[in-house]
C-alpha cells in the first residue's frame, strides 16, 4: 500500500496562460470566487447656481437654505387655515326628524337649499342617542315642536341649527319651538375648544420628537429611535396634561385615562413620522406638519364641524388623526361622540403605516448613502455647512491670537509667548506633564551652576543683591551625559576630552 507524498507540489487546477503563469482569461482560480462589481454611478454635475451660490458667505448660504421653511408656512397657513375658516357655511348637515313633517322639510327646501338633509326616525330615544354619539346635528319632534341639542360634541352646531331651523319655523306659522339641551358644556370649557387645542397640542409634540430624530439620527437603529419615541410621548402626554389639568384647570378630571391616550396618540404620530423621515430628509418639517397641523386643523371638527367645512376638509374629516383625536376626547370627558373604537382602529393604521415606512426607508436610506459615498455627491446644504465649519474656525483662530492665546490640534489653549521669556523645564504642571499632555523625556538631574553673591552685583538688601546669599540659575538640561561644567572647575580624573566628565550620578549641587 503506497503512501501519500508531501513533498510533491500541488496539483494545477487550471491550465497555465501562454504569456505566463497567469490563469487564462474567464477561467477560475482556486480558492477564489469572483466578486460582480457594482456598475460606479455618474459623478455628481454641478450647475452653474450651485456654483455661484458656493461663493456666497458660509452663513448667507445656510440662512438662504433654510428660507424655504417660513415661506411653506406662509402658503400653508393661506391654503388650509385661511380657506377653510374664512367662510363656514352649511351643506348636508344631517338633521333627525322624529315622525314625518313634510311641510317643515318643504318650507327648509325652498328656504335653505342643499344646507340640510332630514333623516326620519320612529323613536325619539333613538334620535337622541344619535345627537349624542354626534352623527346628527340636532333632532327635531314636530309633536311637541321641540329641538335636541348636543353642546358637548359641537357647540357651533348647537348655537347655529336650532337658531335657524327656528326662524323657518316662525316664518311658516309655527310657534317658536321650545330647545333642550342634551349634553352642556362646564363653565371652564364654555365654547368647547379644549380638546382642539389638546389634541394640537398632542399632534406637534408627537411630530416634533420624529421630526428631530428623522433630521439628526439618520444612522440610529430602529430600536432607538422607537425607544425615543415612546419615552418622549410619556412625558409630553405627561406634561400637557398636566398643563391642560390641574395648572389650568380647562380638564377636570380623567387624568390616567387621558394620558393614556395622548401618549398612544404620540407614538403613533412620531411612528409615521419616523417612516417619512427617510424619505424626506431634512424636508421632513413640511410633510409632516401637512398631515399633522394644517390638514388635521380644519378637518378635526375642533373649531366647526365637517358639515360646515369646505372640501377637500370635510371628506379629510374621516382620516386625518384630528377628528380621531378630538372625538376620543369629548367621549372621555364629557360622554359625546362616536366612542374610542373609530380612534384605536386610526391610531393603529397610522403607527401599523409608519412602521412599514421604516423598514422600507431604512434601506432606501442606506442606498442613497452609499451611493452618495461613492460618487462623492454633496447637497447645497452640506457644502454650506463644511463651508461655515472652516470659516468659524478661522474665525476663532483670529479672535484667540488678538487675546494672545493659540489653539492646538488636541483642542488645548496655550499662551502666545515672546522668546525667551519663559524657560523651556516649565511646560507643563505638576498633574499632566508636559504641555502637550506627556512626560518630559528625563528628568533633570545634572549639575546646576552656582552664582555666588560676589559675582553677580545689585543693591543691598533686594533679592539677588549682596546679602541675598547664593542663587541658582537653571539651565535647559540636555543629557545626563552631557552635564554643564563649570569653565573653572579642575580637572578630575576620569574627565573625557572636550571637557566632560564620565556618566555618573552627581549630587544636587556642584562643588564649590
């Protein structure tokens, strides 16, 4: 049986090139696998404004860069809060009408038309219960000509539907009817818009706390940011609540049930905004307060109801998180509107939304970084920002040298110093050492010259003077081997030529 050889070369796996030892051309080599190389995108193309908007100062840059942001809320402010309130007027307001009263209807027809829609029910009980949970206006019972208001779900509403359903009435004959309340606003909340500023109160907290992370934690994990999130809702639902509570007093009670709320609310918010984040950008101020302010403002029912409201803010009334929000609230404090399923089932779709924006836009994220890594593409806003970084160091480089002071790499402050003034031993202190932070090489311990008092003059009785006794002057040490010698001094045994002596440890004095 033969044995195996070990000192036979390996086998070839691949045929040697006629130019060499090289492997031919395609084929593979052992051990190795090929690697595709990405196709390299196009280098970035600057255009001639970018140019000459580089030259501007670092700081003009960065402010024109950021002009965009008051000019957005100009137009938006003008696109959603100006059109929506400058002229509530009715359309379909839906009217419960117990029994049947074809003249009524007729009489509003003619009078108001496309302003209200009558819906016929056989119980009042039912009717009522409607108005409660918000999905109608008003009841009516021509029987005992009497109208059923709600206060606490929509104070317009209650203000302005009886009022003028009561002039047709009077207009065709008919007594003034008699107008009951349902649901009363408290005297800390008597024009019912606590929850709408409440729940914009939730919503900017909610976007804001996303907004900054989308802006300055791109590289965060996904846990992170979701941990920053939650932690920051707690204690904004904590605080507004607080505020809106027992320091203000516009909410009495429902304390718990309340923070619970807001702070779902939040999360869910800055879960969305934390998905749009990838995408947007720096820009992500802008949709994000499209969806959360000035979309969810008009369309909440806060201030008028979606009955009053122009479209597209009355259809908006059905998702946008404001109308979720507000409806949550006045059910838990006052009892009105359609419950808390319809705000659990929004809350859930807009943080189940925000979640897949993140898993999606987390690598769209990193694609766009790499790819900006390797092409070396920069934005305006990024060349601003390198640009303002070098002039405020040179900036302060300037205003440190008029104060005779220098920074160093290691970001330490020394003194501008004339030469000579200061000996070159004293760099540092007795806990760090030299001035830059290290020891000194060796430590001094040759020979010290002597001036004695006859040979250095000055006036009696002032230091360094005849009577001041023996002074020492120190001298920049060099080497233990390389000691400085007294010119006077006699020569010993052991002195090298040149006039050293041998390496040997020495006293802390010389001889005298």
């Amino acid at each position: 049986m033969s044995t195996p050889r070990n000192d036979l070369p390996p086998k070839r796996t691949t045929r040697p090139s006629t130019r060499g030892t090289h492997p031919r051309r395609g084929s593979s080599v052992a051990g190795h696998r090929r690697v595709r190389q990405a196709p390299v995108p196009e280098p970035q193309r600057i255009s001639a404004y970018r140019r000459w908007y580089g030259t501007l100062h670092p700081s003009l840059q960065l402010i024109g860069l950021q002009l965009w942001m008051p000019l957005f809320f100009i137009v938006g402010f003008c696109l959603c809060y100006v059109f929506a309130f400058h002229a509530p007027h009715p359309h379909d307001v839906p009217v419960a009408l117990v029994g049947s009263d074809p003249t009524l209807v007729a009489a509003v027809g003619k009078a108001l038309p496309g302003e209200y829609v009558f819906h016929v029910y056989d119980s009042l009980a039912s009717a009522k219960r409607d108005v409660l949970a918000g999905s109608m206006a008003v009841a009516y019972d021509p029987s005992a000509n009497e109208f059923f208001k709600a206060s606490a779900h929509q104070f317009q509403v209650a203000s302005l539907v009886p009022a003028t359903l009561s002039a047709v009435l009077e207009a065709g004959g008919t007594a003034a009817p008699r107008i009951t309340e349902l649901a009363p606003l408290p005297t800390y909340d008597e024009y019912g818009t606590v929850s709408m500023y409440v729940m914009l109160a939730w919503c900017i907290g909610g976007y804001m706390v996303a907004m900054f992370i989308g802006i300055m934690g791109g590289p965060l994990r996904h846990r992170t940011r979701m941990a920053v999130i939650v932690i920051g809702g707690l204690v904004i639902s904590l605080i507004t609540n607080t505020l809106a509570g027992p320091v203000v007093g516009a909410i009495h009670g429902h304390f718990v049930p309340l923070v619970l709320i807001a702070w779902g609310w939040i999360v869910a918010i800055g879960l969305a905004v934390n998905g749009l984040s990838y995408f947007a950008g720096r820009f992500i101020a802008a949709p994000a307060m499209i969806c959360f302010v000035f979309l969810s403002m008009p369309s909440s029912g806060g201030a008028y109801p979606k009955w009053f409201m122009p479209e597209p803010f009355a259809w908006l009334n059905n998702v946008v998180v404001g109308s979720s929000m507000v409806d949550m609230i006045k059910h838990q404090i006052y009892g009105v509107g359609p419950g808390l399923t319809r705000g659990l089932v929004t809350m859930a779709c807009y943080a189940g939304a925000g979640l897949v924006l993140m898993y999606v836009g987390k690598m769209w994220w990193e694609h766009r970084r790499i790819r900006a890594i390797v092409t070396g593409r920069t934005t305006m806003f990024q060349d601003a920002q390198n640009a303002n970084r070098e002039f405020l160091g040179k900036q302060r480089d300037q205003e440190l040298e008029r104060h005779g002071l220098t920074s160093t790499e290691t970001g330490t402050l020394t003194v501008l110093r004339d030469d000579e003034w200061e000996d070159d031993r004293a760099n540092g202190d007795v806990f760090m050492g030299g001035r830059d932070g290290l020891e000194t090489d060796s430590t001094p311990t040759g020979r010290i010259p002597v001036v004695r008092s006859g040979e250095r003059g000055g006036p009696a009785g002032r230091p360094g003077g005849t009577t001041a006794g023996p002074r020492t002057r120190p001298v920049p040490w060099v080497d233990a081997s390389r000691a400085p010698v007294r010119s006077d001094a006699p020569a010993r045994s052991g002195a090298r030529p040149g006039g050293t002596v041998e390496d040997r440890p020495h006293g802390r004095h010389a001889d005298r």
